[in-house]
C-alpha cells in the first residue's frame, strides 16, 4: 500500500503507515482501557511529529469492540494532536458497538465516524 517512510513504526498497540496525504494508524487488539490508551497516546505523539506532510490522520478502528473513558479520553487527545498539526482526523472501521457507544457521548460531534469504505473515501477527500 505504501512504501516505507520515516512515519511509519508499530507499537504494542497501534500500528502506522503513510500513504501519501494520509496518515494510518491502525489499531491493535479488541479492548482500549487504561494501559492501551497511555501507550497509543504516545506512539501518536511519536508518530506526528516525524509525520510532516500528511493532511488525514485515519485511525483504523476494525479490531476495536470496546473502550473505557480512558480510550474515549485517548481520542480526545489524539484529535487535539491532529488539531495541532491542522490535519484531518477520520475514523475508520468502526463497528456499530463502538459507534453507539462513541454517540452516546455525543464524541460523534467531534469527529468524523466512517462505518464502510464509501463513508471513508468521502470523509479523505475532504480538504
């Protein structure tokens, strides 16, 4: 999908790729709680900050079932780290226990949800 680039690294919990103008964190395994979120906050943190040209921040979240406060707090850092850096953050792959879960605390109002790939190719083409 892409060729190697200086944004791309993996962590216990996420994994990144850069393909052209979007940067993909792909997230690992089906639970976010306290553990997970302290080590994904940080891998983005690394990861943005070698990251220079991309305007998408896509945050695969396919393998995701269930998260805590703590996880829903890690997306809210997440989102301000993007913010900082003026990009686009989307989030993919999100499945309907998750979706439900990130409207009923109104989180669908900060960010764009992408259930299936049509939603997602409209929500990269933005910007």
């Amino acid at each position: 999908m892409s060729t190697p680039s200086q944004s791309e690294g993996t962590s216990l919990f996420v994994n990144f790729e850069n393909d052209g103008a979007v940067l993909i964190a792909r997230m690992v395994g089906p639970n976010i709680g306290q553990r997970e979120s302290e080590i994904i906050v940080q891998a983005f943190k690394a990861a943005l900050e070698t990251d220079k040209d991309s305007r998408h921040l896509l945050v695969d979240m396919s393998e995701v079932t269930f998260m805590n406060s703590m996880g829903i707090g890690m997306l809210v850092d997440i989102r301000s780290q993007a913010a900082s850096r003026k990009m686009n953050l989307v989030m993919g792959g999100v499945k309907s226990e998750l979706e439900q879960l990130l409207k009923m605390v109104r989180l669908d109002k900060l960010f764009t949800i992408c259930t299936n790939d049509k939603q997602l190719a409209k929500a990269l083409k933005k910007r």
